[in-house]
C-alpha cells in the first residue's frame, strides 16, 4: 500500500501505532504512557492509530511524536516524558530530525487524501517555527542592513528626503535580501520585536538583540567589525582594483585559498559567493549574531534565500543541524548561480553548493 491517495491517513495511523509498539525492541509503549508523555487523552492516541477512520494529528503532536521516540531516555523515570530538543544528543537530534521528516510527509500525504488541499493556520506556523530564523527566547532581533552611500543615492529619484515622493526604504542596499528576510522574520517570530537599523540609526541597546547583518564589509562597517572581532577563518577582501576583483579568503592548513565571483567577458555575473555565519552575540552572549555576505547582492540574497526559501529551507536546516551539531558558532562559503537576474537558491546538501566550512567535520575524533 501506498502513502499516497485515499490510503494515506491509513499509512499515518500505521506508522505512528508502529513506532508506539515497536521503536524499541523489548518495550512497548501503551496508549496510556504516551498520553502522559504528551498531556493528551486516550481516545485521542486511538483516533490517530485508528486504521478504519484515522485522525490526523495536528502538526505540534508530530513533533511530539518524533522528540519522543528519538531517544529511549523518554521512558527513564516513573512518568514517561518528551525531552526538548537542546536535551538530545548529536545522535538523538539526527534521528529526530529523520523521523520529523518521515512523520510530516506522510501527514501531508494524509491532508491531501483526505482533499484537505489548503494547509491550516497551525500548519503554516509550524513551518516557520522550525529552523536558524527562530529565535524561541522572544529576544529582540535587529537587522543592521547596508547603507547606501551618498554618491549612489544621489542617483535615486526618491531617495532625496525633500523629495515628496522620499521613499526611506531606498537608504538602503540589498533591498531583495531585505525584503525577503524581514518579512521571513516577523513571521518565525511573533513575539519578538524586529526592527531595521542603519548605521547611522544603532544605538547600544541594539546592538545586544540577536543581530541580523545584511551586505559586505564595503558598505557595513558592523559587518566588518564582527568580522574583525569573531576571528573567523574567512575574511572579506575589497579588492576592486583587482585582476580578479574581491574575493573572500580562506585559512586553510596548506595557505590560504581565494574564491572570487564568476563574471562573463561582458561584467554578466554568473555565479557569486556567498557567507553565511552564525555564533553567539560577542556583546551579549545570550542572544546570537548572523551574517549574510555576498561579494555582490545577490550573493547576498542567495545566503538569505538558503533558509527562508521555502522548497530548501528544511533541507537546509537539516543540514545544519546535522553538520554543526554541537558547535556553538558556525560558517559556510557557498555558490549561488546566477541566471540573468535570477539569484538560485543554493542547496546545501550539494556538495558542489558549499565551498568551504567552519569548523572542520566534527564527526572526526
């Protein structure tokens, strides 16, 4: 039998029934055990592992689901109990993270069975509540963009405040990126205040939210200065002058390597490189900083895209996850391919997408 069609919901019901009555060998979890785990009813379970008419569990008890059954610490104690995701092993959090996957197709299967087409409110939270972009602290998040400077304003129609028609948004470079990671924000964190700072505009308490730099070190001095600070092994160079222009370079353990954007005989960019960075806030270590970096904006956007765009950005997580388990601070160069004006998204779990990332492997002991 297939997970697809009028069988689907069946397929889910089945599965979870499975993973209640045979996860681990030599112990089997009752309807009642897993009530208690989850703080729910009897009767529910049932209508979820029913195979004549199955329920389908909203998308909090698939997660539920997949944290339980990632470990078989959840059944250590008197009363059986969830653990939350930062209480998982490296090993426990992989096979989370698996089961997560498996368990969420097969119920979108199910909703599609069932002609349940359009996805509920509760599904699309979900979605969003996953991932690098969510902070559940509900810490404010500052997005510190790259300020146009005055030369190229100046050729802005709008951007002349005593204009009528000022536009304040046109302050700033990398609208796209922008754009698209602002609203991305708003929505994978309800409960947090994001705002949008230009340089000009930061005051200290800003700069001790969980910190979203957007744009290079050529026109985000905040940029450059956590870059200074953070003592990666990647750093920027602006080497416009240049044979080849910027590049951004790695230490590496035989020198140092360069990976410069790809441009056409015609200046067409055709693949740029871009940095993604996450590790704790040097001025609050409680909240985070981030940095999305390109040697042009729409390395930028593909580095922005990567988490936000919605056919890779669990596949990318999940990649993260795996890949930086256990790191407190990480960064990746990447690819992102241009078509014309069209930034790719890349996709980590290519390896031809990822050019260079910190720290080494940390399955290696």
């Amino acid at each position: 039998m297939t997970d697809e069609g009028p069988h689907a919901g069946i397929a889910l019901a089945r599965r979870l029934r499975a993973l209640r009555e045979e996860c681990w060998p030599g112990l089997r979890i009752t309807q009642a055990q897993l009530c208690a785990a989850f703080g729910v009813s009897v009767p529910l379970i049932s209508s979820w592992e029913s195979a004549r008419t199955p329920k389908i569990p909203p998308m909090e008890r698939i997660k539920s689901y997949a944290a339980f059954f990632a470990t078989e610490r959840s059944m250590e104690g008197v009363t059986p109990r969830m653990l939350t995701l930062r209480e998982l092993t490296d090993a426990e959090r992989s096979e989370f993270d698996q089961l997560y996957t498996e368990l969420k197709r097969l119920r979108v299967a199910a909703l599609v069975g069932q002609g349940a087409v359009h996805a509920s409110a509760e599904d699309k939270r979900a979605t969003f509540s996953e991932g690098p972009w969510h902070f559940d602290d509900g810490m404010p998040i500052t997005i510190i963009c790259s300020q146009l400077p005055d030369s190229q304003r100046a050729k802005i129609p709008y951007a002349d405040p005593n204009t009528p028609d000022y536009i304040d948004l046109y302050r700033y470079s990398d609208l796209d990126s922008l754009f698209e990671l602002h609203g991305h924000l708003r929505a994978a964190n309800p409960l947090s205040l994001v705002t949008l700072r230009s340089i000009e505009e930061l005051n200290a308490d800003d700069l001790t939210t969980h910190i979203v730099l957007l744009g290079g070190v050529d026109w985000n001095r905040i940029t450059a200065s956590f870059l200074d600070r953070l003592e990666l092994p990647v750093r920027q160079v602006s080497d416009w002058a240049g044979e080849k222009g910027p590049y951004f370079e790695v230490a590496e353990v035989d020198g140092t390597r360069r990976y410069h954007a790809t441009l056409d005989q015609d200046q067409t960019l055709l693949e740029d490189v871009a940095f993604f960075y996450r590790g704790p806030n040097v001025d609050n270590v409680q909240c985070t900083v981030s940095i999305c970096n390109g040697m042009y904006a729409r390395g930028v956007y593909g580095a922005v895209r990567a988490l936000t765009d919605a056919r890779f950005r669990e596949r990318n997580s999940g990649y993260l996850r795996r890949r930086f388990a256990g790191a407190d601070a990480y960064c990746m160069l990447m690819r992102v391919r241009v078509e014309g004006r069209i930034a790719l998204t890349p996709d980590w779990t290519i390896d031809a997408a990822r050019l260079h990332e910190w720290p080494e492997s940390l399955d290696e002991s």
